[in-house]
C-alpha cells in the first residue's frame, strides 16, 4: 500500500502522536466492519454535533501543537548531533595526530634497529673474524626477533586505534552520555595501550643495550684471549723452528768439518802414494810392503764412509725443507677451506632469514584480508538490520496512516452530512477553520518529513 502525501522520499518513519492519536480510542474501529453499519453514523442532535465538532476542533489544535513540540525537539537534536559531529571530529583530529606520533615513534624505532644491526655486523665481521660463536648469535637473533614483534605489537595497536576512530566517525546512537563515557573509556584504553606499549619499547631497548654491551665485551675479552693464545703458539713454533735450524746448522757445520777433513785425508793419502812411488822408483830391488796397502784401503774406506754421512744429512735437510713448505701449504689449504665454508653458513642464513621474513609477512597480509572482510560483512549485516528496521517503521506507519484516513473520513462524512441536513453560519466558519487547519498541518507535516529526511540521510552517510 503506496504512501500518497505531500512529503515524496522513499524511506518514512511513523510520527510518535500519530500512533498515540489513533490508539488513544476504546472504541477502535475494525478494518472488516462496514462503514454505514457504524453507531457514530446515526443521526445526533443539534447539541451533539456541535460538541462533536468542538471536540474534533480541539483535537486538531493539540495535534497541531504536539507537531509544533516534535518540530522544536528535532530542532535541538539537530543542535544536538551537529554539537556532537564537532566533538566527533575534534577528538578524530586528536587521534590522527596520536596516530601521527605513533608512526613517527615506530620509523625512529625501525631506524635505531637498522643502525644497531649494522653496528652489530660490523663489530662481529671486525671481532670476532673467523672463529664467531653460535651461541652470541643465537642470543642476537633472539634479541632483534622480540624487537620484531613489540614493533609488531605497536602496528597492530596503531591499526586498531584507526579502526575505532572510522567506527567513532561511523557510527551514532541517541544516548549522548553513553557515547562521551564510551568515548572516554577508549580514550583512557588507548592512552594505556600507548603508554604500555613505549614503556616495552623501553625495556627492549634498555635490554637491548645491555645484552649487546655484554656480548662486545665478552667478544672483545675472547678475541684478546684468543690473539694471545695465537701469539704464544707462534712463539712456540718459532722457538721449536729457531731450535731445529740451530740444531741443523750445527749438523751442516759438522758435516762441513768432516768433508773438510776428508779432503785433508785424501791430500794426505796423495801425498803418501807419491812418496811411495817416488821410493819405488828409487829403490825397485826393494819389495812392496803390506802396511802401506792396507793403510791406504783403510783411509780410503773411511773417506767413503764420511762422504756417505754427509750425503745422508744433505738429504735429511732437504727432506725438513720440503716439510716445511708442505706443512705452510697445508695451513694455507685448511685456511682457505674454513673461510669458504664459513662464507657458505653465513649465506645460508641470510637466506633462511629472508625466507622466514616473506613467510611472516605472507601470514601478516592473509590475516588483514581475513579481518577486512569480517569487518565487511559485519557492517553489511549491521546495514541489513537498520533497513529492516526501516522498512517495518514503513509499513507500521502506512497502517497507522490507513487508520487515520479512515477516521478523518468518518469525520468529515459525518460533517458534509450535517451540512447537508441544516446549512447554517456556523458550519461555513468551521468549515473554513478546518480547511485552515488542515493546510498548517500540511505544512508542519511536511517540515517535519523534511528533517526527518535530513536527519535519515545523514545517519545513511554515516552508516556507509
């Protein structure tokens, strides 16, 4: 049943007299009855007609007045919300600037970190070198993933704070005291969760600092510690070397003496065969004796054997070089080796920490979607129940509305049918006052959609 009016919107909510105009009556008419079977179309005297005209009369000034008190009581509610839309946006401007600070609280903490992770890098590529412990790192790493997720923390409490202040500029109720102490609450929440959540900033950092001074200097106490260790045993090796040189030399020294001495030998042994010959040659009656024969073999034999020793020592120096420069390429090997292995681990965490990190940020995207479109479909059943609310506050209005054309219907037959009966002075005058009444209720009527239009359409924008 279509609304047929002066007012042309689509949406229409039931005045509050209305309703208390049309069930103030005992005697309330069925829909089924037939109008000519009613008691009130019975003939009445002179007297009752025009105490049921005064009586109508009356009626219509009080509803006229009651819609000049609904008028006055829009009138201050409109003050009322536009008062309220200003506080709204006053303490929206308020949390913005918050929420400002906090992002710039949350870039000087992301610097800091970025800073203190190249410091840390440095000082460990500096320090600790080849022979870095697991277990510093270990204790680092833990330390940046905490501060990972008090930062994550803060992100979330900031993306909260920007979703109740868009619910704040959304959402609207008619109880005044209930929002401003709702507001408060979130106010004083979100200052707590502000509060709380510099203080863990705080501490972490406070933390921070000092885990990170006592791994530099237990880092620095170990690699003094461990320059020492390396300095004493190349000491020792160079002590043991200068040992085995000095013991070698001695050795080169004697063998030296012994050629030398070998030499002296043979020049002696020379000089004996040509003395022996030159006696030969002298005296040939004379025999050869066997002292000298056996002498010279016996020189001869020892001046094999030395040079035999000698030869053995140059060979067992040879042998100590060649050790040496096989031992020095061995260390230099086993150097090599342990610089690319440890080149290798370190690349494999760097990529295990990316991974870990696309992995988080992965979950962290999914979540948002997820919590995005819970909130969609939050808002999309809480706009549902308002239109549904709007189109049963329609349709008890067209019923209200049928029940009071008929009423007026009723009257007015029962006037032009008086009317009829006995024209006189009277009746034009009321018939004027009436058809007066009835334009200023026009009128008021139609005031009184339009700010209700207004006040409707407001509450959409605010809901979408």
């Amino acid at each position: 049943m279509a609304f047929i009016g002066d007012d042309d919107c689509d949406v229409h909510m039931p005045p509050k007299d209305l309703v208390s105009f049309d069930m103030r009556d005992e005697e309330a008419l069925d829909e089924d009855t037939p109008v000519l079977t009613l008691s009130e179309y019975h003939k009445l005297a002179s007297s009752e007609y025009t105490k049921y005209a005064k009586s109508k009369i009356e009626e219509l000034y009080q509803y006229v007045q009651t819609i000049e008190k609904e008028k006055e009581t829009l009138e201050l509610e409109i003050v009322r919300w536009k008062e309220r839309e200003a506080k709204i946006r006053s303490t929206n401007v308020a949390l913005a600037k918050r929420v400002n600070e906090l992002q710039q609280s949350l870039t000087m903490v992301l610097q800091q970190r970025e800073a203190l992770q190249k410091q840390l890098f440095d000082d460990i590529t500096r320090s600790a070198g080849k022979e870095l412990e697991n277990e510093h790192i270990t204790m680092l790493q833990t330390q940046i993933n905490v501060l990972q997720l008090t930062l994550d923390e803060a992100e979330r409490a900031r993306q909260a704070a920007v979703y109740k202040i868009s619910e704040l500029s959304i959402g609207g109720s008619n109880d005044m005291t209930t929002k401003e102490e709702w507001a408060a609450k979130f106010k004083h929440d979100y200052e707590l969760l502000l509060q709380r959540s510099m203080l863990n900033l705080t501490q972490q950092q406070e933390r921070h600092n000092v885990a990170l001074d006592i791994a530099l200097r237990k880092l620095k106490l170990e690699h003094a510690a461990k320059i020492e260790k390396l300095t004493l045993a190349h000491e020792i090796k160079l002590t043991e070397w200068r040992l085995d040189e000095a013991r070698r030399g001695k050795e080169i020294e004697s063998a030296m003496e012994a050629d030398r001495y070998s030499a002296r030998l043979e020049m002696k042994h020379h000089i004996q065969n040509a003395h022996i010959h030159q006696k030969i040659a002298i005296t040939p009656q004379h025999q050869k004796s066997q002292d000298d024969s056996i002498v010279v073999r016996l020189s001869l034999d020892a001046l094999r054997g030395r040079r035999m020793d000698a030869l053995k020592k140059m060979c067992l120096i040879r042998n100590a070089f060649w050790r040496q420069a096989l031992h020095q390429k061995w260390y230099h090997w086993q150097h090599v080796t342990f610089k690319a292995t440890w080149r290798r681990e370190e690349a494999q965490r760097q990529l295990y920490r990316c991974v870990l990190r696309r992995v988080m940020k992965t979950t962290a995207i999914a979540f948002q979607t997820w919590r995005s479109s819970v909130i969609t479909s939050n808002q999309q059943g809480l706009h549902t129940t308002v239109m549904q609310q709007v189109l049963s506050g329609e349709r008890i209005l067209q019923w209200v509305l049928s029940r009071w054309r008929r009423r007026i219907f009723v009257a007015f037959w029962k006037w032009k049918s008086y009317n009829l009966i006995k024209p006189t002075n009277d009746s034009t005058q009321l018939k004027k006052e009436i058809t007066k009444l009835h334009e200023e209720l026009a009128k008021t009527k139609a005031e009184t959609w339009r700010c209700k239009r207004q006040l409707l359409q407001q509450f959409k924008q605010s809901a979408m």
